[in-house]
C-alpha cells in the first residue's frame, strides 16, 4: 500500500524564516527523488528543496511569499510503490496520519509497502539541500537553482538575461523571453562566409527609468541596410586608407563648365568626375573590382565598371548603381546621378537600379566633416569616402613657399582579405594623381 508522507523543510543551515519564492509542485504531480520542490532564499542565497522520494504529490501546503524555517510543512507526498526511497533524509518525516484521514479504507497489500525513509544521523547526511546560489547583486546573475539548471538545459547564458524579479532576480518567464527574443534575432549562418559570428545581445534597458522616451518604428531601408551593413561589418576586415588629393585644378574646370551643364539641364558635381577617375583606378588595380566567391576561394574580377553611389534619403541610406562608367562622360554621368538621386528620394527607385555595382562611393562632401570610415557594400571589395574639400597651405614644389590648395579627403575602406594595405594605398596615390591633373583624368 502505498504511503501519504508529510515532507518538511530540512536543515538549511542558519537561515529562518526564508521567503519561499518558487513552487515547483503541485497537487497530482508525480516527482522523482531529487525534483526541486521549492525554492527558497535567504539575503545572500536562493536554494531549492529536493524531494526526497519519488512519488506523487496529495498537497502543496505552502505558496510563494510564505516565510519557512525547518520543519515546516511542504506537502504530503504519497512515495511510489516499488519506488526508490533509499536515499532517506531526515527531510521526510514519514507520519501516516493524514492518509488515514484522507483515503477510504486500504484492503491489504498485495505488495510489499515501498520502504519508508529512516531518518539518519546529521553526520552521514550529505547536504539534503539543493545546490545554493550564492549571489552578489550586480556581480552574479540571481537566479535559483531550478532557474539556473532551466537556462542550462537550454544553453541560455544568464549573464545575459534582465531579471524581471524583486531584486532583478531572473524567473523562469525571463528565461523563456530570452530564448524567444534570440531565435526570433536575425543572426549569421554557421557556414556562411560569415563564419557564424556570434555577437554578443544587447541588453535589454528600460530607458523610461532615467527620463520620459518615445518610440518610434525604424523604415522598412534602415532595417535592411542596418542588418546589411552589420553582416558587412563583421564578416569583411576593414582597413581605411586616408588621402588628400589637390582638386583646385579640377575644381576651376568643373566652374568652367558648370553654364553648360546648367544649359543642359545637368548638376555637375565633383562626384561625376570621381567615378571617372575611381574606374580609371580600378582598371590599373582590378583586385578593387572584384568580389570573394561565396566559398572565398576564389577572386571574382569583373569586366565592366558598375559604380554605385550612397544616397541619403529621409527613409534611409540607398545606394544606385550606374553602369559602364567606363563608356559615359562626366556629363552623362552627372545627368545619372542626378536622375537616381531624385528616383531614390521620391521611392521611385526598382531593384535593379540598385544591382549590379562594383564599387561604391560614398560623398558627405555637400554636408561636411574632414574624414570618416565607410563600411564597404559587400560582396563588394572596397568603398570610397568622400569628404568636405577645403583651401589649405601646401608646399609648392620647391618647397620653398605654401601656396592655397583645394584639398579633398579620400578615405578608402578595403576588404584587407583581398587587398593588401600596399595597394590601398597605391590605389588612393593614383586617384590622388588622376584628380590633380585633369588632362589625365579625361583621357
Ligand atoms: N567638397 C565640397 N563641396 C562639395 C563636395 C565636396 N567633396 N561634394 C559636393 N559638394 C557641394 C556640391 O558642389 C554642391 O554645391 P552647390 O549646392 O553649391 O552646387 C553641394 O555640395 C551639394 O552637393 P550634392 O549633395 O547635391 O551633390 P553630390 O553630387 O555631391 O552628391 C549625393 C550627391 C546623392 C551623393 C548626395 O546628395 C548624398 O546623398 N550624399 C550623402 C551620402 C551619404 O549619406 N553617405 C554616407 C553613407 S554611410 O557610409
């Protein structure tokens, strides 16, 4: 015949009166010998209390909140015929009583009572007290020991969980939203080219707590650009080369020829004459216009000059691609650009306007700032920043006097995988070149 025990709160060393602040069991439960019971906690430890026997559970006598000492009722535990109560601890305080109480009257057993625990001496007994947790607030994650063997069973890292408890203390719900939250996160594949990086989670912060805050939903372009230049950022290492190229000739040509592009109906700019000398640059260095092959065995190179420039737009950064550069004067491409911009700031841009690119450009020089590091546009291999052009001092030839020159910031970020800092900066020297002399540059 099967027995109703009563389980108590054992020896927990020098703590009473503990908060309970987790009740694992409820009535009609079947449990294994060991299976928390409740936790409990202290101001310095959370602990669970294990079953000492195998059974199924008649009444839970305590809820969260109470306050426990040893000796207290937990539940009445009916143990398990043929079950394994060989593991006594005086935590179980075999009393028939309330079985007698509760169940109608028991025709002899047919087989032998599962054997009740015996109390044993203190000394024999190993610590009947689940793991204890200590915790330092603000240094160790606060979790109990069923929460702590919950996130472990599922690979969840406490140390990166919020805990949504009296002092942050993590709950098993916390557990789960994490879990959630991580699976539902955009995330680099394992055996991608991006080698499956993982990224340590932000935390999650209530920004309310330090003053008032408004949500706003990101643009449809900034959620893709905002995971496309993450992924970029952390699959393609990134070196960025700075120059200063002398513009002052170019920049008196292109006044020169600002009243017919006006006539024309044409804006033209210092980037139009930039893609001319960025594909006369990649054509002289062309590991700049080529891509990694999925596998990153093989360099890619490319036979047509596709160069795409970043266009901000109030929903987001877009990037138009104009195609064989090579074959288009600064006019034609100024004419393009011009057009894409517009297309682009009024929504009006398709998919394939934006494919195809080679290498990109990325002009701040109308807005302002000396030099910053663009993040390439990959499968791409390399991105040119352009910054504001300013008159500075510069040696004249001879060294002898300082004459004012336009200068342009160049700063060029590579995929250092592809390209070695040598032709970085070879590359930017010869844009440096092809800019200086105009000639040159519309060869
Ligand atoms: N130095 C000084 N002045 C410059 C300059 C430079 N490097 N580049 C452009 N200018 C001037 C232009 O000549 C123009 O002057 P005026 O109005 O007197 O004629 C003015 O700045 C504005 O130029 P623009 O921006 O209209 O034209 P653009 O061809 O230089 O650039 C575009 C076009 C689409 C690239 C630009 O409008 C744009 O969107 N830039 C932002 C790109 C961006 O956000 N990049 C960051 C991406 S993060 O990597």
């Amino acid at each position: 015949m099967s027995q109703t025990i009563e389980v108590q709160v054992p020896d927990i060393g020098n703590f009473e009166s503990v908060d309970v602040i987790e009740v694992h069991i409820k009535a009609g439960d079947t449990i294994n010998a060991d299976d928390s019971l409740i936790t409990v906690e202290s101001d310095k430890a959370s602990m669970d209390i294990p079953a000492p026997f195998a059974g199924t559970v008649r009444e839970v006598k305590l809820n969260v909140g109470d306050k426990v000492s040893q000796g207290v009722l937990i539940a009445l535990v009916e143990a398990s015929e043929g079950g394994s109560t060989t593991a006594p601890t005086p935590l179980a305080t075999p009393t028939p009583a309330p079985a007698a109480a509760v169940l109608p009257e028991i025709p002899p057993p047919s087989r032998p009572i599962p054997e009740v625990p015996k109390p044993i001496a203190p000394q024999d007994t190993p610590n009947p007290v689940a793991a204890r947790v200590e915790f330092v607030p603000g240094k160790n994650p606060h979790a109990s020991p069923s929460v702590r063997k919950f996130a472990r069973e599922l690979g969840a890292d406490l140390t990166r969980i919020s805990g949504s408890g009296p002092k942050s203390r993590i709950a098993k719900e916390d557990v789960t939203a994490w879990i959630k939250n991580e699976l539902a996160r955009p995330r680099i594949e394992a055996g991608s080219s991006g080698n499956g990086l993982a990224v340590l989670a932000m935390p999650a912060i209530d920004f309310s707590q330090f003053g008032a805050t408004e949500t706003r939903p990101m643009s449809r372009i900034k959620k893709l650009s905002g995971a496309n230049l993450h992924r970029n950022w952390v699959t393609a290492p990134h070196v960025t080369q700075f120059d200063n190229a002398d513009i002052t000739d170019l920049e008196d040509f292109r006044k020169s020829m600002q009243d017919d592009a006006n006539k024309r109906g044409v804006k033209l700019t210092m980037l139009a004459f930039l893609m001319k000398a960025v594909v006369n640059a990649l054509r002289t260095y062309p590991n700049f216009n080529a891509s990694l092959s999925p596998s990153g065995d093989e360099l890619i190179l490319k036979q047509y000059f596709n160069v795409g420039f970043a266009c901000d737009t109030p929903d987001g950064l877009v990037v138009p691609v104009i195609r064989d550069v090579n074959q288009k004067d600064v006019m034609d491409i100024a004419r393009e650009l011009g057009e894409l911009s517009a297309k682009a700031r009024e929504r009006k841009l398709k998919v394939e306007d934006m494919q195809g690119g080679c290498f990109t450009i990325s002009s701040l020089g109308g807005i302002g700032g000396t030099m910053f590091t663009p993040i390439i546009n990959c499968p791409e291999v390399a991105i040119l920043g352009l910054s504001r052009a300013s008159v500075e001092p510069v040696w004249d030839a001879k060294a002898k006097s300082f004459e004012p020159r336009l200068m342009l910031p160049l700063s060029l970020s590579y995929d250092h995988r592809v390209i070695d800092g040598a032709d970085g900066a070879r590359f930017t020297s010869h844009l440096r070149m092809m800019l200086s002399d105009v000639r040159r540059l519309l060869l």
